[in-house]
C-alpha cells in the first residue's frame, strides 16, 4: 500500500470510528405511555438518618472563580469495600448567594475517573455557579472479583458473592445519608437534587430512584437490572470470576447462574420502580454491551418508568468515547442540557 493509500485507509477509520463513537437511537419519553412513579419506601433501603461528616477540609488548589472546593468523608453505613469504609466526595461549592441545585455525580468504582471528572467539571462550568457539585470518589473496586474468584467451595462463593450484593445495598444507603447532609445544608435547594452514574454507579442509582423521592432528575449511563444475570454473564473481572470457579466445582453455566442468583436477586433493580417522574430522567445504554444484556436493559428501563432513552450502537466501553472529543462530547452535552432542564 503507497503512502496515499495508507493515509486514506487511517483517514477512513478514524471517520468510522468517530461516527461509531456517536451513532445511536433515540427513544423520547412519552407521557401518554409511561406508569405513575411508586409512592412506597421499600423496606430494605431503610436507615437510620442523620449521618454528619468525619472530615471537612478546603481543597484551594481545586478552587474556581464560581466555586470553592472541599474533601468531605463520612463513615459508611457498612461494608463499601472502600479504605476504612468510608465515603469520600470533593464538594464543588457555588459562591453565589442563595441556595442552588445539587448533582451528585457518582464514581466508577476502581476503574475509570475519566467519566465523572469530565461530568463533574462540565456541570460546574457550565453553571456559572448556579449548581452545587458533588463528586463522589470510590477508589477501590466495589466488588471483590478476586476474592470471589478465590472461593474454596461452593458455600465459601455465596458467602462472598452475599457479600459483594450488600456492598451495593450499603452504598445506595450511603448516598441517601449524602442527601441528608445535603439537604441541611443552607446553599442546596433540596428541590433541586440531582444524580448522574456510570455502568455499575447507573445501577445503584436506578436501586436509589426506587428507594428515594427526593432525587429530582437523574442521568444513568450504561447500566441495567437483572443483576444475576448481568454477573452470570459478563466479560472483564466476571469472565476471569466463571473461568475460575466453574472448573473448580464442577459447575455448568445454569448452576453458576443459580449460585449467582440466589445472593443477588433481592436487589433486582425490577424490584423498586422509580419514585421519581420518568420525565425526569435520561438514559443511555450501549446495544451492543457485553455485559448488560438487552433484557438487563429493557427491563432496567421499563423499571425507571419508560423514561428518554439514548442508545449507542457499540458495546459498552467504545460508547462511553462518546464522552470525549473523539465522540465530540455527544454524550457530555446531552448531560449537561438535560440536567439544566430539569433542575
């Protein structure tokens, strides 16, 4: 292939792969066929409230024009997998007089900051100071693949796998103890409090929206429910997880499955309807994920009440480029409009 050729070639890629980054399907909210929000607390997300922080420390070097920046911590309500258990977010501050909206941008735990920060910023910038930002920070995997992997025997693996399903049960209960702070505080409007939450975080605040009323609109990108089968089928850390253990205890697909079942399907996202106006939330998914099956999806919207529903036409990680330049912030900008709208 002659220089020309080669540069054609790249050049044609690279158009493929922007436009894969940004091709996608759009399905609005409609009103006339989404169901009433659920009225119910469940039973399970119930706590005992008023949680106030352990730390509370400026961080200057974070500081804008518009916002002032501090390190905020407070002791989980249990097990978050996290160092010393606890919940750590950088609190981006208006300056403004009055009280404002809040969003509170949830954490890829473990994996990627990219997403969040970008979030995180985009909304503080963009606000002029007219929003509150929350940017909760989760350093260590939420799950302990490895560990689970590691299980000697069959009631060693429920035991972890029990494990990691309440891990996500302490961390939506974490957020609801945020939003008590939250709504102390004399600068949020507690009208006005938002959430947005990427793959596993998109989860916890799918569980959230049905367990609390006071999130007000709320942006869930790449995420599902029928955990069980989410985790019985995924690739990344679960596939090394099923290669592991299947071998070890003899299993077929349907009994590892069954295990997975068992310690996860009480906290099935299907289970806890969204108490929050469908209209008021935003969606994206990926039509080709690997680890969020189409089902997984469907009935993850169908539990938030049918709301607007943006899906890419790639796999899970390749859509998430479009929140890049590379995607040309396609998915940031939707973010941004729709939470100014809403809050």
């Amino acid at each position: 292939m002659n220089p020309r050729s080669r540069l054609l070639a790249l050049l044609s890629a690279g158009v493929i792969s922007i436009a894969g980054c940004v091709a996608h399907t759009t399905r609005p909210y409609d009103a006339a066929a989404t169901h009433a929000p659920a009225t119910n607390e469940p039973e399970i997300f119930r706590y005992t409230a008023g949680a106030e922080p352990i730390d509370d420390h400026a961080l200057p070097e974070l500081d804008t024009r518009t916002h002032r920046a501090r390190r905020i911590t407070w002791e989980s309500a249990g097990d978050n997998g996290q160092p010393d258990m606890h919940v750590i977010s950088d609190y981006f501050q208006s300056t403004l007089p009055g009280s404002h909206p809040l969003v509170i941008v949830l954490p890829l735990w473990g994996t990627y900051t990219y997403p969040p920060e970008k979030i995180t910023d985009g909304i503080r910038d963009r606000s002029h100071g007219d929003v509150h930002v929350l940017r909760l920070l989760g350093e260590n995997y939420l799950f302990d693949w490895d560990a689970l992997a590691a299980s000697t025997d069959p009631d060693a693996f429920r035991v972890r796998s029990a494990q990691m399903s309440e891990r996500m049960h302490v961390s939506v209960i974490d957020i609801r103890r945020i939003i008590d702070w939250a709504s102390t505080q004399a600068e949020v409007d507690p009208q006005r409090i938002g959430i947005v939450g990427f793959s596993m975080s998109a989860v916890a605040g799918g569980l959230l929206l049905g367990a609390d009323d006071r999130v007000r609109a709320a942006v869930l990108i790449m995420g599902g429910a029928n955990l069980h089968d989410v985790i019985a089928a995924c690739d990344g850390p679960l596939q090394k997880v099923r290669d592991e253990i299947r071998p070890r205890f003899g299993w077929t697909q349907e009994q590892y499955h069954e295990a997975v079942t068992e310690t996860w399907e009480w906290l099935d996202p299907v289970h806890f309807p969204a108490r929050v106006d469908a209209s008021r939330i935003l969606m994206f998914d990926a039509q080709r994920d690997e680890c969020m099956p189409q089902s997984a999806r469907d009935a993850f919207w169908e539990t938030l009440g049918e709301p607007r529903r943006i899906s890419f036409h790639y796999g899970h990680k390749q859509s998430f480029l479009a929140m890049t330049p590379l995607g040309f912030n396609y998915m940031r900008r939707q973010v941004y409009r729709f939470l100014e709208a809403t809050l």
